[in-house]
C-alpha cells in the first residue's frame, strides 16, 4: 500500500469527469519508467497492470521487496528491451499504490474514501494515465501494452485515442467481462465483504483489516490463473512435508499449502477495496457495448498495428475471446496479427517464462521499431 | 439439516473402523426408498449423492419442499424407473441430514461434535452404507450409480464388494482428486473457516452460523458446476432488473444476484462442518493408490457390467478423467461401456434435462435388467 514516501506521482489538475458521472480533479497518479526517452521522443511504451499489478514493471518492487510483476518480459534485452524503449507504467485509479484510489481521503469529508470512492471503469483509468503522454511530452507512443486487465486498458486506450500509439500489444485479455468473468470476480467481493472486518469498507477507521476476506478472494482468483494440466504437473496429490495424510483440516497436500500462502502474502500488499473497485471496472468492460455492439466500430479510426496474444490454456480469457478482437479488427481491414502461443501455465502465461510468447513480443516490436525509425 | 423428526433411519450396531484409525459403533444412517423390492430381491439400485446431496433422490425434499436431487433422473417411467426398480439413498456418513456427523452429540463429551468428528472418507462412507443391504436383506444390488461424489462412492463400492452388484454406472466422476479440485475444494473450506462465526467449528454450542463463509464456499462450487459457454448463454452481460449499470456494488448483473441466491439458500439447508468433512473426504479420494498405484487392480475381483458416462462441458470432472476409469477397466478385460454425452450444462448436466444421457441411463438399466432376468 501507499506507504513509500519515495513514489513517483504525477497530480493531475485538469479535471476529469468519470463514466459513473462524478468528476475528480487534483488526483495522484502513481507512475514509474524504465529506459530513457530518446530525443525524437518515439520510443516510449506504455504499460497497463492487471488486477492486482502495479507501476513496478521491473527489478525489485520498493514496496514488496520481490521482482516487478513482469520481470521477465522487462528489462535489458528482454523483449521489451529497456535499452531501446522507454516504458512507463502507472497505477490504476482505483489502486493502492499511490494512485488515486479508496484508501485515499476523501477531501470533502477528510474520512479515508472506503466505498465512498466513486466506481471507475476501464476507460476512466485510461483517461486519467493520458495525462502522462502530457507530462512526459510525448505526442505518439511508439507502443501500448499489457495482459489480462491490461488487455482491456490497451483496447480502451486506442479506441480512446486513435493516433496516440503506433502499435497495440493486447494479451490474455477480452473486449467483454463474460458471465463466468463476472462470476469469478463476484465470488472474490462476496468473500472480501463477508469478512466482519471489513465493515462495510470502513475497516480503515475501525484499524482492522478484512484480511481472511481478501485471502480468499485471492485464493479463488489464483486457481483461475492456473490451469488444470499445469497445476497437476506442478502439484498433483503431493503432500506437504509428511509421510502420509494426516486426517485434519491442516494443509495435507502442497496445493493447499501453497493457495494458502498466496491468499497470506497478498494481504500485506493489497487492499481489500480496492480489489472491489478493480474487479468492478473489469466487470463492467463492455468495449462493445460503447460502440451499439459492434466492437470493430471501437477501432474505425486507428492506423496503429496490432499485434493479439493468446495463450491455449487460458481459460479465463481463452483464446476464442481474444480472437473475437482479431475478427473485429479484421472486419474492417486493420493491420493486425494473431499468434496463439502453447502453454500449459494457464493465464499466468503472460507473466512467466514463456520463451515463445516473449520471443513473439520481442521480435514484434524489434520489427515494429525499426520500420518506424525509416 | 437434521430437524425432521421422521427420517428413515438404520442405527447400525456393528462397529464400523474408519481409514483414520478410530472405530464407531452405534451410529445412524438416513435412508429413504423408492419404488418396491421385488420378491426375488433382484430390483434395487443403490444411488450415492454427490457433495450437497442427501437421501431424498426424487418427489418432494421433506426438508427443503423442494424436487429432490435427481428428480430428473429416477421416477416412475424415468430413466430409473421407480415402477421396476427400488432405489434406495442414504445420507453419507459426514452429512447433515440424518446420517452420523458432525452437527451430532459426542456420546464422551456430550457436546456436538464440530470438528471432533472424525476425518472420513469416501471408503468409510460406502462401508457404512452397506448396511443397508443386510438391513433389507439383498444379497446383491442390481445397480449402483450416482454422479460427482456419488461416481466416487461407486467406484469404491464396487472395489470393496465386488460381487455385491450387477451393473456400475459411475457418472461425471474421477477415480482420484486432482489438484485443482482439491485447490477448489480447499477454497471453499477457506471460506468457511474465515468467517469469524465459525469459531473454530463450535459454532452450534455459541448459537452462531458461519453462514457468510458458507455462502462464499457454495458460490465457488457452484461456478466449477456450470460451464463457461452454459453461462454465457443463460446469463452473459444481462442486468438484474435495470435499464443500466448503477456504479455500485449491489447485484448489477443477473449472474451476481443468481450467485448471491445460490448461495444463501444453501445456507438453510447444509451444515458448515458437514462441509469441511465431505470435502477432504472427496480430496483425500484416490482409488489407484490403494492398489499401489494401479487403478485396474482395484475391479479384478469382479465381473460387473460397468458403463461410464461424462459430458463434454464438464470441467471439474472432465471426459479425460472418465476414460481413465474406462481404460483401466478394459485393461483387464472388464465389460464397460462408455459414452460421453453433448452438453453446455457443464458438470451439472447428470443432475439436468438432459434427454441424451437420461436415455443412455435408461436403456442400459433396462436392456441389462432384461438380461438380469433371463
């Protein structure tokens, strides 16, 4: 949480008007980069965290102590080589990691936000991030990208603004929170609210916090992050350090050990309202539904190039879901590119070591680059 | 939950040694029947439930006023048609509608049991269940069958007695807990004991009801039971009565509302503890292991007619788990059967309309009953 007192923040003092009708204004948002920005200012990435992501891309997080979230695709000569691009990244408003977001105050009443925070959505956090494209000068990103939610935010960004970006890296992601989607992100909310420490989300007054809640929201999120050939492989019906089972509710096996190490890990970096409000804007993305239900209409005036990522054993985005883009894309004769990459490692594909997936990203934007430079 | 007063109830007096070393004696066993047994006592089915199931197969729960669980299923002219057969259920040990578990009295402390119950298993729960057939004087059952949990109790019924039924019908099952079912089962153990009314399983003697944590647990499950595609064609982005979305967190789409009453009535019906114990009594589940490793090993004793039956949309048990019953069973030269049947219900769909499996279910009980009489 927003305990660094080091974070860069930009504060945004031009007011923007949310999707849910409110209008904020004079609001931090966390951000951090990587590389440099070269003269000609045409080689900056932009990079969008999932749901519990941050701006910490790479190298050790300040705040967790641990490697950024995607370690393995950023950094020098990594596929998005911080050599030769300059990538930024921001906290999500909404977040807990400097960006505007429910455990802030609210200045109206000087009372920690809680639920009284305002819902955003998808395109709220991309229109607050294009405040950075201002602060840094930059007129054109050379590229946009992230997985899962920031699949989503990518989608939004360049519907949003159609010449901002040169080409559009979606990942493991969707134009639209299916039913299931919303189901599993309802799950987690309900486990979080049903903790009696959350306190109708003013646990922060109360100096609790709905800890057991958010474990298991993280926990159920977590299985869906795996898949069902990967966990086996991984764990199978192992035991945790003993000779047989133990007959109890303690962890007998290590997948229970291990869901149960996530679900207590997560809870000292993250906030229980804010995985309520960003599962919130994820279930509301609907790109769409934006343009009369016709998704290739969200595209009509972008130039930029695609490049859509899948993984074959995402069964949280799948990658029929991510193909629905391409078909959009296609449908209006768009510059776009579909690879399907085999793994076993389920949606958490994007954040591993997944030698074909990042070879793609890099050789994708390697090409891209040096087309642009002519 | 136990409160009836007129459960058909087996109070077996033979001491009964469980897989975790202690042995009860004295214990009940809620049962009901269905249909007539015939005179040559060669009709009867015995039907196992699966993890929320109980006793009351078809007609009116007397418990919920509900359809029984498998109404679709067993009924006169039904695919177990309860004018030729006489199906008899019992309460699985564990349970909380009659049968010995941990919402009874500790006959030592006099205190409920809570989590002094004994850890059972799905052995412990067949050998309790056998019972049954001396209590009704059946030499040998016609058919066993039952799907999920009920296919687990199958498979080790007819391991345990192998000449104690004609035909085996285990349906959407597995004959070991993988891991991501023992993740998803741990999950919603989890989220009962989260809640702070659990109180360390003695939540009846504090006159509490964990039933926040036991809502999200039911919620999980209910996810794994239904597919992405069903879902999405029964729910998809559908609001719950509003023109549009209210930027809030109540129940904006009908998925979260159908979720939220899922679960709270299950609540009225199903005890907390019942459900820690009927959940590591399916995780501690792996047949092979008990023949070293070598699933054909456990039916070489018997010359039962098997058929197997899986849907294609079940992800929580899916075909691949099923045919590695069937592969074993053909290895040494079993006669089984197998089909997997075409459905978008998910693992749900034995417990649903489904004319092509309850067609499959039917005609294989009646060709073989015919051959039973020759």
């Amino acid at each position: 949480m927003n305990t660094e007192k080091n974070l860069k923040t930009l504060i945004v003092n031009k007011p923007l008007k949310l999707d849910c009708g409110k209008t904020i204004n004079n609001f931090p948002i966390a951000y951090e980069t990587y590389g440099e920005l070269n003269l000609k200012k045409n080689n900056a990435i932009l990079v969008f965290h999932a749901l519990t992501g941050d701006q910490y891309v790479t190298g050790i997080n300040p705040v967790t102590k641990k490697d950024g979230w995607w370690s393995y695709a950023v950094g020098p000569n990594k596929a998005i080589d911080t050599n030769k691009y300059f990538v930024i990244c921001t906290n999500v408003i909404g977040g807990c990691m400097g960006s505007y977001g429910p455990s802030d105050k609210d200045p109206v009443s000087d009372n920690i936000f809680g639920t009284n925070f305002p819902v955003i959505t998808i395109n709220d956090m991309v229109n607050a991030q294009y405040n950075l494209l201002d602060h840094f000068n930059i007129d054109k990103l050379f590229s946009i990208t992230g997985g899962s939610m920031g699949g989503m935010q990518v989608l939004q960004f360049i519907s949003n603004f159609p010449d901002k970006a040169k080409t559009v890296i979606p990942i493991a992601t969707t134009s639209s929170h299916s039913a299931q989607n919303i189901a599993l992100n309802e799950l987690g909310r309900q486990a979080i609210t049903a903790d009696s420490n959350w306190k109708d989300g003013n646990y922060a007054s109360n100096n609790t916090i709905p800890g057991k809640g958010l474990a298991v929201a993280r926990m159920a999120a977590h299985i869906t992050y795996l898949s069902k050939k990967g966990l086996q492989e991984k764990f199978g019906r192992k035991l945790q350090e003993r000779e047989d089972l133990k007959f109890g509710f303690d962890a007998d096996f290590q997948i229970e050990s291990y869901l149960r190490y996530q679900g207590s890990v997560f809870v000292d970096r993250f906030d229980a309202n804010s995985y309520l409000y960003i599962t919130r804007a994820m279930d509301y993305f609907d790109l769409a539904k934006q343009f009369d239900g016709d998704l290739s209409k969200a595209f009509k005036n972008t130039k930029a190039k695609f490049f859509i990522i899948s993984f074959t054993s995402d069964w949280l985005y799948p990658t029929q879901e991510n193909k629905e883009i391409v078909i959009a894309l296609n449908s209006i004769g768009a510059d776009v590119g579909f690879v399907e990459i085999e793994s076993d490692k389920g949606h958490d594909s994007f954040l591993l070591d997944v030698p074909n997936f990042l070879n793609a990203l890099k050789n994708f934007l390697d090409k891209s680059y040096v087309e642009n430079e002519k």
